[in-house]
DNA sequence: AGACTTTTAAATGTCAGACAAATAAAATCT
DNA sequence: AGATTTTATTTGTCTGACATTTAAAAGTCT
C-alpha cells in the first residue's frame, strides 16, 4: 500500500484509494482492522487529519466503520445489500434530478428492469410475497388514501414482485431504479378513476403471479407501463394549458 | 441547515448530511458555490478539519468538487453518469465479493437485466454500435488472446448492446451487473473451443440485431447464458477433481 | 477463588492555530 | 492598452493538544 509522493495534491484522495484497493483485492478482509490513525499517518507520512479525512473517504462509501475507545479503530465493512440499496436509492435518485431525465426514459428503464423479474419472480415467488401483494392492493382500494401514501404502496408492491424473482443481485439492482422513480411518480395526481386502473392491472399481475403465469405478468407489466406514460402524459398537457 | 448539538458524536456525518439533504431537496443547486470551509465552520459551530470531513465524504460520492485558490471552494456537483458508473461498479463488485454471491445468481441477474434491453436495442441501435459489436467479436477471434482480453473484449461487446437501447438510465443500471461479473467471470479459462462458442453466439446476436429481430436475440441470450453457467460448472467440476 | 469496582491505556473525535500552495482579481508598470 | 507583479482568498496540510469512549488490567471485597 504505497501512495505518489510527486502528487501531493489530494493526498487524502491517495490514501483512500490505496486502502480502497487494499480491500478490493483481498488484501483487507471483512471485518479486519486498519492500523491506527496515528500508525497509518506514519506508514503513509502524513498527518492525522489527512489520514482521517481518507478515512472519512470510505466510511462515506461504506466501506470501513469505526469505533471508538481501546480496541477500537477502523474496520473493513461488509458491505451489506442494505447499505449498498440504499447508497443506490441515493444516487439513483440525484441522478435521474440533475440530468433532467424524462419520465418516458426513467419509466422505460424502470418497466424493462422490472419485466426482466416477471418470469423469475412468476416461478418462484412465495406464498407470503403473494400475500404481500395483495395486501398492497387492499390498501391501495382504501379511499382516502394520500398520494404519497399511494405511491409508497406502489413501491411496496412492486418491491414484492421483484423480491419474488429471488435473486438478491436483481433485488439490489432494481431497488436503485424503482425508488429513485419516485420523486418523478410523486409529480402525477391519481384521480380516484386512475388509481382504480391501476389497482385493476395490479390484481392482474397478483392473478397471473398466482398461477405462475409469467407471460401475463409481463404482458401486464406492459399495459401498465402504458398506462403510466399516459398519466404522466397528461398531467403535462394539463400543465400547458390549466383549466 | 441544523444539526443536533445533543448528538456530540459523529459531527462531520451530522453535518455532511445537511449539506446533502441540501442537495437532494434542491436548495443546493448544481455547480453552486458552498460556503468557504471557514464560513462553515462559523454556520456550524465546529472546528474546520471537522468540516473538512464532512466536505470529504461528500466528495467521495461525488457530491460536491473542490477548487482551491481564489475564488475556489466546494461547488455541487452534477452527479453525471460516467461519475455514477464507476460508484455502481466498485459498489456492486465489492457486493459479490463479500457476500459470496454465488456464480449462478450473477449470471442470472446480469443476463436478465441485458435480456431487458434486448427488445429496445433491436429498435433503436445504431449502426456505430453495430459496427462496434462486430469490430469486439473480429477481436475475440484474434488467437494469442489473453483471457482478460478477451474479457474485456466481452463486456465491452454487451457494453454496446446496451447501449443500444439508448437509454442512460439502463446503461447505467446494467453498468454495475455487467462489469461486476468481471471478476466472477476470470475465474472461467476459456478454451479454443469454448471461445469459438461464445463468438458464434456473438455473432447470432449482432446478425439478430441487424435485421432488428428483438426476439432472437432475447433467445440467443438465453442461450448465452446457459453456456457461461454450464463452462462455470465446468471449472467447478475440474477443481473438485483435479486431473 | 470469584465477583464486583476502579483505574488505566488506547483509540477515535474534536479543537485551535499555523503555514504552504494555488489561483483569480487587483494593482502596478511599461 | 497590455503585460507583469502583487495581493487576498481559499483549499491542502501539519503540529499539538484535549475530550470522550471503551475494553482490559488492576485492585478490592466477600
């Protein structure tokens, strides 16, 4: 673990990325434990603060934790699905903001992400996503219901489809691209008609989900991508011209 | 923008963390100026190496950018998606890595999100991106390949197959699945024969998309993927009883 | 001896003050 | 006016110190 003492800008961005690769190649296992601040300031030559902000480097990208007190110190992580989801939430989410993505490309992405689950998750869901589901569905018909509220149901909902594909790389991998979706679906108004279409086409998915009928979930995950792009459609054309 | 003075512990996470909801929310707009670290250090009532972490572990989610000298500063970053890839992909190899996802389960993941592009790819790709497939496959079939070269040579065939589908937000997405098989993926010697294989799939899949046949190259990349499962089980074998 | 309490040492968390280096704007000179 | 020098601002880094937390060691009592 050697870092370039010709560059000596950014010597904390150096530090990091060496204790990165360290961890990335095996070098640092799970759990292990760094040097100290003040072994590794020697070892690297430099002062503390620059080794704690390298340190700080990765605690951000949770790749080491640290402890306080005797026995304590810096820790390689494990990099657990959950932190990792809800790092990808995170970006995801800044990313579809400050690239002004379209709906249409983020919906697209989503709806092909997520039939890219339906045969898997019609194969192998279990009896309690399916339960899941249909529980979202319930509350989804709940009158009354806040948009947010809905949303977040729909989130459920389609977290539990993808769940039952039982692959927690996919799991991952949609999370990032369902939930940043969000703030783009929170811009739509359901209309009590447009939420009964889509509580229809749920119950669709639950129905072909329950006979392990993969096709129709993904026929159906189509219709209701359409249908999504639609409302979001509209509610642009009603911003045009309001009223 | 607060923090919790109650909470002594962890000041540079509480503070890094108003600044991103900062960011998140919009009220730090992109390319923005932050406060001087001096001036931060006032708002917030800390010492400026304790914003200074902060500002660090901002920048290794490429939240923010730093400039020094006159006029310099922390300004917002737009998060762009070559910034966002290279995070997802550290992100999710360090996921399979330490979490012992088996073989199986990546492949799965991966071709099934690629299988998710298939269809947009045969009706939006370029003929650059064509060119670019067979121009990796002439590469593959070169002899005295390494397998690291020809491994790259494979992700960067997929790389343009996804791309195809022109859609960021996928490309994205499938950046991480992709290229976190990497390593998964040089564990697996490639034989004369296996290459050969491999290529003639290629080869279908680029014919496919040729004619715009969104199907068939959904079918070959099942096909595909059975084959990289099965030389995987194969290497599997061979360890278990060597020679 | 064993269980409980106190002390101690090690580590991170935070602070204050200082200087170096880069950089753009202002001031100066030709 | 244009080129050069100076200056002020800001980040990057260092030194040294103290606070806080925590586990282990030492001590104490039963």
């Amino acid at each position: 673990m050697k870092i370039d003492p010709k560059k000596p800008a950014d010597l904390s961005a150096q530090i990091a990325q060496a204790i990165r690769d360290a961890i990335i190649s095996g070098q640092l296992i799970v759990d292990e434990r760094l040097p100290s601040e003040a072994e590794l300031s020697e070892q690297f030559q430099v002062s503390r603060p620059t080794v704690r902000e390298a340190l700080k480097r990765l605690a951000a990208q949770s790749l080491i934790r640290t402890q306080r007190g005797a026995s304590g110190g810096a820790f390689v992580n494990r990099l657990s699905f959950e932190n990792a989801y809800s790092q990808q939430i995170t970006t995801s989410t800044l990313l579809l903001s400050m690239n002004a993505v379209s709906f249409d490309t983020a919906c697209e992405a989503r709806f092909a992400l997520e039939r890219a689950c339906a045969a898997l998750s019609a194969q192998r869901r279990t009896a309690d996503q399916l339960a899941t589901m249909r529980a979202e569905i319930h509350r989804q018909s709940q009158p009354g219901l806040t948009d947010e509220a809905f949303c977040a149901s729909d989130v459920a909902f389609h977290r539990a489809l993808v769940d039952g594909a039982d692959n927690p790389v996919l799991s991952y991998q949609l999370a990032g691209a369902v939930e940043a979706m969000q703030p783009l679906m929170n811009m739509i108004t359901f209309t009590a008609r447009s939420r009964e279409a889509i509580i229809a086409l749920h119950s669709q998915i639950a129905d072909a989900l329950e006979i392990r009928d993969g096709a129709k979930v993904d026929a159906t995950l189509v219709e209701l991508e359409n249908y999504t792009r639609q409302l979001a459609r509209d509610v642009a054309q009603q911003r045009r011209k309001p009223a």
